[in-house]
C-alpha cells in the first residue's frame, strides 16, 4: 500500500486528499491517517490543509471527442462544467510525494505544492485518475502526467492536456479535467488537440 502511494504522487498525480486516500488504498479514515503518518515520518509525502471546493462526484467525463465526430458544442459543454460548481471552498488537507520520494521513485511529480489557484484542479483530477484505476485499470501503467509531457520538452510552444494515455510508446488518448472552462478555452484545446481522441472531465 506504501509503494503503491507513493507511486501514484511521483507519477500520475500531483496531490491526494485524505479522503481520497481512505476511499481508494485503505480501508477507512483511521487507516488512511496512520499510513499518511507513517510515510510523512518516513519523509516520503508531506501534508498541507488548503482552501479548495470540495471534488467532484466522478462517474463520467463531460465530453467525449474522436476524430471523425461533429466539432463539439463548445457553448454546452462550457455550460456544463461551470454549472456544476455549487459549493464555496473548504478547509482540505492534501498529500503530495516529497522530492526525496520523486527521487527514489524516479518520479516527475513531487516537492512542488500546486498554487492556491491550482489546488481544486489538482485534487479533481486525482478523482479522476481513481476512476481510471477502478473502471479502466489498463490506464493505470499508461497515464502520463502533465509535468512528464513536460520533462519531456513537450508544452513549450503549444499547451499541454493533463495527462494522456500512451501504450507501447503511442498516445492514445488525452485526458483533461476542465474546471470553469468558458467556450473559447474549450475551442483553443480542442484546436490543439484534435489529431487523437480526448476526454474532457
């Protein structure tokens, strides 16, 4: 269960709560607290309480594009996702990997706390990974991070999705978590994002 978390913070997503943590790896709260503890001991993640809206309920995404399909209704889908944010910010303690875990891990996440504009990006689109990991458990080992698009000299001139799915050295798929996304960011990604299919969550 350690390895398994810290694998998850140094690969597939920046942050997790404790909720989240507790729902997917451990058997409840108390369980969720004393393995959060005893790796925090361990200097492998570190803990931090934040104001972020609370997750989302993660079933399925909002928009689903394959080339070939009608251009998507952009004014909808913008709809959609800014119409689902119905409760204030709250008190939410995350996790993240440590830099002493990224490096031990061989990781590209990890040491780096998102920005408070970022945070319920970020814990969203831990919620969907979850997701992946119970419906799509293929997805697992094939999720590619943002930060590794990166690291990997991708995003200096175009805008990255927030992770894709790549099998055998191929992307199939790219996943993205859309916050108050209006129509015209929603049209600038599919721009750029047309040559393979995407999720947007």
């Amino acid at each position: 269960m350690n390895d398994e978390l810290i694998d998850l913070l140094t690969r597939r997503v920046r942050v997790m709560t404790l909720a989240q943590i507790a729902n997917a790896l451990c058997g409840g709260g108390a369980d969720a607290e004393a393995l959060a503890r005893e790796l925090e001991e361990e200097g492998m993640i570190e803990r931090q309480t934040v104001l972020a809206r609370p997750a989302l309920p993660c079933t399925s995404p909002v928009l689903v594009w394959r080339p070939g399909d009608e251009l998507p209704a952009f004014g909808k889908t913008a709809y959609r996702l800014k119409a689902r944010w119905r409760k204030p910010v709250e008190p939410t303690e995350i996790v993240q990997a440590s830099q002493k875990a990224a490096r031990r891990y061989g990781g590209y996440l990890g040491g780096r706390w998102p920005r408070a504009s970022e945070t319920t990006h970020d814990v969203n689109l831990a919620g969907v990974f979850l997701w992946h990991r119970e419906h799509r458990p293929e997805d697992v080992a094939s999720w590619v991070p943002e930060a590794q698009l990166y690291a990997e000299g991708r995003g200096l001139r175009s805008r990255l999705p927030d992770a894709v799915i790549r099998r055998g050295g191929t992307e199939v798929r790219f996943i993205e978590f859309g916050g108050s996304y209006g129509k015209q960011k929603l049209a600038a990604f599919h721009t750029e994002m047309q040559h393979l299919p995407y999720e947007i969550w």
